[in-house]
C-alpha cells in the first residue's frame, strides 16, 4: 500500500541480553535510500532493535517480497517458509517473532492459514501493524475506478507518482484483496454512493443518491468499467475490471477469515487512530448527477471519512479474527506508525527486549516520555529554595462516563497546590506546584510541572 515495488520482513533471533526474539515485518524497501522518513519504513525501527542488542545480519534479518502480486502466491510463501527455517537453523532452533507492517500482516495472515504446521514450528508470536485485515474500501473503490497515488510530493520522483486505472487492474492483484469484505459484520458499512440521472415520462431530470454495500459496490464498478478500453496504436484495446483477479481476490479472503492462530504462538494487534480515513466514496451531486456509469472513471470522488491511519479503517485494522493477546491504537498515520516511539515502546516491552521502559504502563497504556527535568537548588537570605521544573509528553486517552474522549477535546487545565509545616523547633517548610495540562496535539499530551520549596530555620 506504500511505495516501491518490494516489501520487505524482518526476522531477529535474541539479542545477549533478551529472550528469543526476531522480527519479522513488510516494509517498503527501494532500491535508492534517501535520509527522509517518507521514503523508508524500518530504519527507525532497526536503530532501536539494534539498541535493545539486535545484530543485523546474525539476529535481525529480512525478507523482501513484491507486494504488488497476490498474498497468497505460492512463490512468495515458499520463499517466505524457506526464510523461517534458515532464520530458525541460524538463530539454534530459537523460535521467532514476527513483526508486520501493512500489507504484509495479510501475507503472514494467509502463510498461516495455508501452513498452518509450518507457521507453529518457526514462529513463536506476531505482531501485526496497521494490517487492513478487512480492506481499505475508500482507497481501493476510488483507485479500481480513478487510479491512486502512493507517493505525494517530490518523492514521486522517485517512485510512482500514481497508478493508473490500468495499471491497477492489470499489474496490482494485491489490490483487490484490499476490497472492503463483503462477509464482515461493519459497524460503519463502507459505501459507494452515486448520485444518478433520472428522467421522468416527461423527460425531465432529477436525482437520485444511490447506496452499495461492499457486495454491491465491486458489481457497479464492473459495470462502470465493462466498456473501459485503451487505444494503442490505434487498436482498441478492452480493459473491464479483470474477473480472474477478482475471482482469486475473492478466494484469499475467504482463506484470510479461516485462518486459524495456533495455540503456541502469540499475536498482537497495533492498529492506527486519530486520522481521517476514507472509508466512503461519492460520485456526482445532487446538481450534476452521474448520467453513465462510464462517467465514473473521469469523475473525482468525495470521500467520507471514519477514524483511523489515514489509509486503513481502525474499524478493519481491529478485526483480525484472532484470539489476540492485546489491541492498541496509536494515534499515528499509516506510514509513520512504524517510526512512532509509542510503537517502538510497545514493541519492546511485548518482546521483551533490551532494559525495563520505566514509563511505560502497559495496564493503562499510557506512554510518558519526560521532555525536561530540571532541579535548582540555592540559598537565600530567609531559608533554602529549592525549584524542580518538569515537562511531560503522555500519550493515552481519556474515559468520560461510557464515551471515551480525545483529550484533544478537552481544554487546557491548571491547578495549582500550596503547603506549609511548622516543625516544632519552629522551622518552617513551603511549598507550591502548579500542573498545566495542555490538549493533546499530534497525539501526544503535554504536561508541564512547576514546584517550589523553601526551608526557613
């Protein structure tokens, strides 16, 4: 779902200082690194592995693989169990961890329902991030009918910039098995909505809004895409949504929904918030409504939008249909979830890696990163003073009743506390704190401490 034509997997066997423990997830992979955090995805996770005792090459390996072909082509997963059992034989017969991003937690999600005994041998948890476990129907929708970009920017000057159409629906199978599933139980159904030409007996106009559901929407597009062709040196060539794609599509995703977690292998779900994500796509208006269907290739769609990364429905990244030991969202993007130091805290304490996080409070899941901590002491004419100054980023959500509510919608709260003791040889001790809580910005909270301790004697 992101740039380049590879994906790639990363497999770490126990750093000195840990548990068994490797790592094994999708990345985008090109072949040019540029220092910028949009063009790669694992480097920042590879810098903290290597931190918590992770050696490239002897306990931190990878496995790339092109994530425009099908998840469950049988190429890839021989390669990818061939992957396992070097990594294993490597590691001393040390079972594995297994960490995804994207795409590629469907890639590990049909290895397992496919080889279900061989995934059990190798591979001891997984912990699957940002996986569009029931499709990206926003994108995907749009992209069968317009095309889609995958990278913005200067860095499509670098990669594809965007897709066509026909690329799309010949190139990119991986594609279809993004379609938002027809069997799932949506809370917030996706739709594709059209806003249709009518004429009464008299001829004259109106609209109408349409609805489809995911199983009703891929018939439309097929239909707005049954006279779709090309012209190439003056022949015409048909291009209809392709049937054999769509057919196969269909069949992995009804391998994905029975896939079955072995009793001895541990899963993990970290999925993205905070994002508009599309989830619905429009065509036309209520003003200039669709009067062929054909028309929808050269339309732009409006989008509406439910939470999650940006790319991936929170509601499809939660579905995985496991028997998870913990979810978590994190309010990160789909792309920058994998260089999130919330993430990278979570990870670490599920694998166990590298020294305890002392801020990290997985019962609440409340992640503290101290910014600034400073304590001054001096003396003055009329006692001791001492001021501790401290500064907080704290990354959580707040329960209201039965609603939960973004601490972005709460306003700015100060509170301040003052305290005196007399001691009987008639010392006297002061102190005063304030606390400001600011709203949370960029998914993180900040929280700023302010003391001050005076002793007079």
């Amino acid at each position: 779902m992101r740039p380049g034509t590879r994906r790639g997997c990363g497999c770490a066997s126990s750093p000195p200082t840990t548990s068994a423990a490797r790592s094994s997830g999708p990345s985008s992979m090109p072949p040019l690194i540029i220092g910028d955090d949009s063009v790669y995805y694992y480097h920042d996770m590879i810098v903290q592995m290597i931190k918590w005792g992770y050696q490239e090459g002897k306990t931190l390996f990878g496995f790339g693989y092109d994530f425009r072909q099908s998840n469950r082509l049988s190429e890839t997963l021989d390669q990818f169990s061939r992957k396992l059992e070097s990594v294993y034989t490597a590691s001393g017969g040390k079972k594995i961890n297994l960490i995804t991003h994207s795409m590629g937690g469907l890639l590990v999600k049909c290895f397992m329902s496919l080889h279900g005994d061989v995934f059990e041998k190798y591979v001891k948890s997984w912990i699957a991030i940002a996986a569009p476990f029931q499709g990206a129907p926003g994108y995907i929708n749009s992209g069968l009918l317009n095309g889609m970009s995958f990278v913005e920017g200067w860095q499509s000057n670098f990669f594809i910039s965007k897709w066509t159409m026909q690329q799309l629906l010949i190139e990119c199978p991986s594609i279809y098995e993004l379609l938002a599933s027809s069997t799932f139980q949506w809370e917030e159904t996706p739709l594709l909505q059209i806003w249709r030409e009518r004429l009464d007996d008299n001829g004259k106009k109106s609209a109408l809004l349409e609805s489809y559901e995911p199983a009703e929407t891929i018939k439309m597009i097929a239909k707005a895409l049954s006279e779709h062709e090309i012209v190439s040196d003056g022949n015409h060539i048909p291009l209809p949504l392709n049937e054999d794609i769509l057919r196969w599509a269909k069949e992995t995703q009804d391998i994905l929904c029975q896939a079955k977690l072995p009793k001895s292998v541990k899963f993990y779900n970290i999925y993205g918030i905070d994002y508009d994500t599309a989830h619905t796509v429009c065509y036309g208006s209520k003003k200039h409504p669709i009067s062929n269907l054909s028309h929808l290739l050269y339309t732009k769609g409006d989008y509406i939008y439910v939470d999650g990364d940006g790319s991936v429905p929170a509601e499809s990244a939660k579905a995985d249909g496991l028997d998870a030991v913990a979810r978590i969202g994190v309010a990160a993007d789909h792309r920058g979830i994998v260089c999130d130091h919330h993430v990278f805290r979570i990870v670490q304490h599920w694998l166990h890696a590298g020294e305890p996080d002392p801020f990290y409070d997985p019962l609440n899941d409340y992640v503290i990163l101290p910014t600034i901590f400073e304590v001054e002491k001096h003396h003055e004419k009329h006692g001791d003073v001492t001021s501790v100054r401290e500064d907080w980023e704290i990354i959580s959500h707040t329960d209201v009743g039965n609603k939960t509510k973004r601490s972005a919608e709460l306003p700015q709260m100060v509170s301040t506390l003052s305290a005196s003791c007399e001691g009987k040889d008639g010392s006297l001790d002061e102190a005063q704190a304030t606390v400001v809580v600011h709203p949370e910005s960029g998914g993180r909270q900040h929280v700023e401490v302010r003391a001050v301790g005076v002793s007079h004697g």
